[in-house]
C-alpha cells in the first residue's frame, strides 16, 4: 500500500489528476487504512502515518519536483528508516510515476469508472476532478 502512496504523491506533485485516481484506488485495493487514504494530503502532520512513511513521502514529493528537491536532510532522514534496497525500490516507483504522469496527462488518457470512483471517494476535498480525463 505504501507504494501506491508513494505514486500518489508524486502524482500529486506532478499534477496528474489521472494517476491520482489511479494511485489512490491502488493503495486502497493493496489494505492501505481509511484514515491514510482520507488524510493523505496531510501526512507530513496526520497521526495514522508513521516517520518511515513520512520519510518515503517527503523524499516521493521532492524527488517528483521539478528541479528536484531531493537534498542531504531528505536523503538522511530517508537512510534512518529506509535501507540502500528500499530506497532504490521507493525511487522506482518515483520513477516510474514520472513517466506516468507525463504520459497520461499529456495524451489526455480517458479515465475508467473504478478510479473516477476511487478520486470522488478520496480526494473531493483536495481539488480532484476527472477533468480532461473524462469521457
């Protein structure tokens, strides 16, 4: 579930509504907890996530910056948590959402009825429309 959380917000961060969607109905199928999913624009401060999280998530939204945010604090708080493996496994799916993002939004990708439902569900507090993804 963390992974699709991690695509989640650097899909945010990208401004992918389609892969927000996606990510989100994603970490809701692979057991994240509700209280995650509804709080998930707010893990830096929410109580249901933990500092490994935050550390995974504050390193997804630098990472997914554009210049990249990634600098020594992020990276070492990172490495508290989160072994040489792990980190490179986080930074792929950093990655590969950044490929994603792109590729979705620029082609303008129509939307599938589970992830319009996942976004209204989830994120209809946090500006989330299907917009130019809707059929």
């Amino acid at each position: 579930a963390l992974k699709r959380l991690i695509g989640y917000v650097s899909s945010a961060k990208a401004g992918c509504q389609y892969c927000r969607a996606h990510t989100i109905l994603a970490a809701e199928r692979y057991g994240a907890e509700e209280e995650k999913l509804a709080n998930i624009c707010h893990y830096t401060t929410h109580a249901a996530f933990t500092d490994a999280e935050r550390a995974a998530l504050d390193f997804a939204v630098a990472a997914s910056s554009v210049p990249n945010a990634v600098n020594s604090s992020i990276m070492e708080n990172l490495r508290r948590y989160w072994n040489d493996g792990e980190i490179v496994e986080i930074l792929g799916v950093i990655s590969l959402f950044g490929y994603l993002n792109r590729w979705n939004d620029s082609m303008g990708t129509t939307m599938e009825q589970g992830a319009i439902q996942a976004g209204e569900k989830h994120l209809k507090n946090y500006d989330w429309s299907p917009g130019k993804h809707s059929s």
